[in-house]
C-alpha cells in the first residue's frame, strides 16, 4: 500500500511519458517508488517481442535472474 491507502502491488499503469528530443522520458514518481527505484539505478532497456514497446528491468534483477540460469 502506499500513504494514500491504494494497492500499488500490480498496479501495471502509472501514467503516460513523453519522449524529449533528446530520446529521453521521466519515470512517474510513482511508478518509482511502487518499483524501488532510485538515482543511479540502472536499467536494462528490452524490445518487447511484438515490436510495440519497451520494458525497464532494474539492472540487479537481470543479474539475479542470470546467476540462476547459470546454476
């Protein structure tokens, strides 16, 4: 929950960004704190399959996810 009282836990929207003219967008605050991120965290940038989109994984995750598959 966050200090309003509503459920962030799959919360999938949290709002809409434009894109500057440097290629560059803001990540909603609150997209930043349901998801724990934080200046200086790096994110991995992935096409989605279907060529419509992008997803942001946190850099420490894809780390994770890859010692897994290496065990």
């Amino acid at each position: 929950m966050n200090k309003k009282g509503v459920c962030t836990l799959h919360q999938i929207f949290f709002g809409i960004v434009t894109v500057s003219d440097k290629g560059q967008i803001a990540i909603p605050v609150d997209a930043r704190n349901a998801l724990d991120i934080k200046p200086g965290d790096k994110l991995f940038v992935l096409r989605r399959k279907d060529g419509k989109g992008v997803t942001l994984v946190k850099a420490e995750v894809m780390d994770e996810l890859l010692r897994n598959m290496l065990e």
